[in-house]
C-alpha cells in the first residue's frame, strides 16, 4: 500500500458533486453530518473546494451540462482520490435511463478523463445513511 | 459610470447542494442586476414519462425532487383520476393527507435547518435536522422508506396504514411539538436573527402578484393563496385549519410563515389520524379514456400543477411539469436588486428553490454567453450593411 493511500483512509474528506440529482441523495447525504449519523467523528467531513478533497462524492446520473464540469472537478482533485457514486442514477442511470439529456453513469463519464479511476458504488433510491456509512467503510477497507 | 463587476455564484459553490448559476452584477456592495442560468439538472422527464405507462409514471415524478417526492406524484394522480372519472375511497384520501403533511413538516424543518446554515447559525442547523428525525422514522415506518414514500396510486392508495399505527402518531405528533415550539421561539426571539433577516430581500405584494409566485413565498408577501383551501383535495376540506400569511414580505416573514405552518400541518395530521374512516384503499381504473386534464398540490415549495393528455392508450401523450420553484426563482430579481451581496444568499435560500424541479432547457451561444440573434436583428445587420456598402460606393462614384 502506498503512503498516499495510507493516508487517504485516515479520515476522507469528500467534496459534493450534484450532477442531476433530485436532491434525495443530497439531503441523506447532509443527514450523514447532522446530530444523529454524526460522521465528522470519524473524520469525514464535507469541504467547500475539489482542491482540498481526498474523495469525490458524486450524486445524480450526469446531465449533459454537468459531465465537463464533473471532469474538470475530477481534475482539480489532488490523486490519489476515490469517486463515491451515490444513489441508483449515479451508478446506472436508473429511472432516468431513456431521459436523452443524460450521458451517465459517473463512472463512464470519470473513465474519460482517467481510466484508473477509483469509483465505488452505492445503490439504493436514495440509500439510507446506515447503507452510505456501510459502503464508504467497506470501500476504504478495499483500497 | 461606476465600475461594475461581476460575480459568479456556482455551478458547483459550496453553499448549495444543486447545480445552479448565478451572475450578480456589482456596484461596490450592491448588487444591481442578476442573472441566473439553469439546465445542470435537466433530465427530460417529460420525454421520459411519453415512455412509461401510466401506473410508472407515478415513480418518475416521484423523483422529480425528493423533497416533493409525496406532492408530484399526488398531482400527476390527480390529474388522471380526474381524467379516467374515478371516485377515489374515503380512507385513501386521509392517508394522502397525512403522508403530504409529514412530508411539508419535513420540508419545512429542513428548510429552517438551511437557512440557519446560510447565515452562520449552525447550531439552528443541527438542532432542526436532529428534530427532523422523528419524521422520517415515522415515515419509515408507516410507508417503508425515508424518503420515497412511493405511496400513492391511481385510484387509491398502495399502503395502508394499520389502524394499531393510528395512535403512534398521534405521540410522534405531541412529543414534536415541544421542539418545533423551541425553534420557533428561538427564531421569533434571537435579536441576531431579527438584525440579519428583518427587511432583508423584501418581495412587495405587487411584485408578488406581477411575478406570480406561489406557496410561503407568496403568504409571506400577504398574497393569501392555498390550493388546499381554495381547491381542497384530499381530505383538507375536512378538517380544520388555517392558512398562515404575513404582509411583510421580507425574509424573516417566509421564515415565519413556514415555522406556523408546521404546527398546522401536525394540527392537520393529528385530526386525520383521529377521524380516519375504515374501508377499502383503492378504487379499480380500468383504462385511461382519450382526452386531457391537469391536478395540482399544495407542495411545501407552492402549487405544483400537472397536465396529462391520453390517446386512449397505455401511455400519457403529453405530460406537462410546472414545479413551484419554476415561478418563485424569477422573483429574485425583484428581492435581490438593490441588495449588499452578503444578504443574497439567504434571500435566494428564503423561497427554498428547488432546482431540480424547475430544470428546462435553453439554448444559448455557448462559447460568449450572449444571447442569439433573432430574426429582426439579422434582418437590421443585413440592412444596416446594405446601407454601408452604398454609402461606401456613393462616396467612390463622387470621387
């Protein structure tokens, strides 16, 4: 394991990409800061800028306007960094499969700019906070 | 002429959660002109929902937003029931009601929640989301999810609620109470809260009316509108309740008005829980006849308004979304001009916009941002060159 990735599991800031979300995933996310999940315990904690994030956490299957900027925020973000896809369009699409402004999923869309991208999967419509917490965790223990 | 510059507020900015862009154009402190640009969250699901079938229909616009994940789907429901002539059981009706009503509590404390954060006030923010909490458990437990509630059907509803819950409703209500009281008090109260949101983005009753804004946004204004009064659905005619409006129009008035709405949104819940008849959940729909109709909802954010066509078929011919942000936004202009730049955030916060739910598509030259050409104007350049050109010839023929 490279130093670098040592020290990306420690504790991951991640920095919040909407790309076409309808807020669900967004709103469970904010959940994960507020008193109940309380995730800045372990050091998880959402920042203003790409620059200063060790993961990327993308919401929304990507709009046609919002895939070069979820590129270029891609590319701001120091390497090494994970790119969390939350929520069923993130990772697939989902309902939105037919819509024909979407060019999703996240990950085709990251796989452009850097084919070794690091993209984790969490499915679920929206997924529950529990499951978020769940998937970051088994995430960081793959790396 | 003083110097004038421009601020860029987004796509991707810290304080928001969706995509949206803004320009404000500067003098100094003060802001004097705005521009917003929209689309990040354009998915098509009006062309997606030509598509579906009329039953998954009601999941697509479900995630239209996932606040208004109750209010969407009721008016896309609405407008078919209305369509295929259905009488819609009693006990559904209740069911809707308290469904749509935790939902706007949820909304509203979220929205409290938020605007603590805009201006600084973090602590409003923790403690609303951690009051917040019950609700989506309640939720949880009455239609499986926390968040989609995916509870209304076409002719009914597809959950019902057991009757033993009935009673745990009422306590979730009763012990809300207290909380909602202190937020509430500690808003009304806070001298700070007072210095930072009274007279700030002030939106006139005339603007209100010439801009046509809908839902708290407008009762904070003194625009006395509710779909659930003025064209009750559901079961809100059925119970008792007031509609909340202030005339002052200024952000601490929306604050207001969405605070009192949520003790008569628990007022609401507690009746309906209490008067709820016993019978079937669901009427049969047999098939969906040609011909068109519209349904709206009192969504937390305003009316939210629905058209349906049918051929007759499976599908909806034509479905048309008009979300309640989709006229609220518009209104920036008339409450953020003339602001300082520190007070546009909360005044963009206070109509709670919800972009995913307003997300059309426009085109625009891409590469300067300026507008296209229209016809007329090509037509004056050709004139215009024309009239060069000849000038410019005359002149050689005189030489």
């Amino acid at each position: 394991m490279s130093w670098k990735i040592w020290a990306l599991k420690k504790s991951p800031w991640v920095f919040h990409v909407n790309t076409g979300a309808c807020n669900n995933c967004d709103i469970e996310l904010l959940e994960l800061l507020t008193p109940r999940f309380d995730v800045e315990r372990f050091g998880i904690k959402l920042v203003g800028t790409p620059r200063h994030a060790d993961a990327l956490v993308v919401t929304g299957g990507v709009t046609r306007q919002a895939a070069p900027r979820l590129q270029e925020i891609y590319r701001q973000t120091p390497k090494p960094c994970v790119v969390f896809a939350i929520g069923s369009c993130a990772c697939s699409k989902g309902i939105f499969k037919k819509g024909y402004h979407m060019i999703g999923p996240v990950d085709k869309v990251i796989k452009e700019v850097d084919p070794e991208a690091i993209v984790m999967y969490i499915p679920g419509c929206p997924p529950k906070p529990e499951a978020m917490i769940l998937g970051v965790v088994k995430a960081l223990a793959a790396l | 002429m003083k110097k004038r510059t421009i601020i860029p507020i987004g796509p991707y900015h810290p304080l928001q959660e969706e995509a949206e862009f803004f320009q404000l154009y500067v003098e100094g402190e003060k802001v004097v002109d705005m521009d917003v640009r929209i689309s990040y969250n354009h998915r098509g699901i009006e062309g997606i929902s030509e598509t579906m079938h009329f039953d998954q229909v009601t999941f697509l616009v479900e995630r239209i937003c996932g606040i208004c994940s109750a209010s969407h789907p009721l008016a896309y429901i609405q407008a078919v029931e209305d369509l295929a002539g259905v009488e819609v059981p009693e006990r559904a009706l209740y069911l809707r009601t308290i469904i749509n009503e935790l939902e706007r509590i949820h909304s509203h404390v979220l929205w409290a929640g938020l605007a603590g954060h805009f201006i600084g006030y973090n602590t409003v923010w923790m403690w609303a989301w951690r009051y917040r909490e019950p609700v989506l458990d309640l939720l949880e437990e009455i239609s499986g999810s926390r968040i989609n509630y995916a509870n209304a059907k076409i002719g009914g509803c597809r959950r019902d609620i057991p009757n033993e819950l009935m009673p745990h409703i009422q306590k979730v209500m009763d012990e809300l109470i207290p909380p909602m009281d202190m937020i509430t008090k500690a808003v009304l109260d806070d001298p700070v809260i007072h210095a930072r949101l009274k007279g700030v983005g002030v939106l006139t009753k005339e603007d209100a009316l010439r801009y046509c804004v809908t839902g708290p946004t407008a009762r904070a204004s003194g625009v006395p509108i509710d779909v659930r009064r003025d064209d009750p659905y559901a079961a809100y005619d059925r119970v008792e309740w007031k509609v909340i409006t202030r005339n002052e129009g200024d952000v601490f008035a929306k604050a207001v008005v969405r605070l009192l709405e949520i003790f008569e949104s628990i007022k609401i819940i507690k009746e309906c829980a209490e008067k709820i008849p016993d019978g079937p959940i669901e009427a049969e729909v047999r098939e969906i006849p040609p011909g068109e109709a519209v349904g709206h909802v009192e969504a937390p954010r305003g009316e939210t308004f629905h058209y349906v066509r049918s051929d007759g078929g499976n599908r909806p011919v034509r479905h048309k979304v008009r979300s309640p942000s989709y006229v609220n936004v518009p209104s920036f202009r008339a409450s953020c001009i003339g602001q300082s730049i520190s007070d546009v955030s909360i005044t963009l916060a206070s109509v709670d916009p919800c972009y995913s739910c307003t997300e059309r598509i426009a085109v625009v030259d891409s590469d300067t941002g300026e507008r296209v050409y229209t016809a007329r104007d090509l037509i004056k350049l050709s004139q215009d060159k024309t009239k060069r050109l000849m000038e410019e010839r005359g002149r050689q023929t005189n030489e």
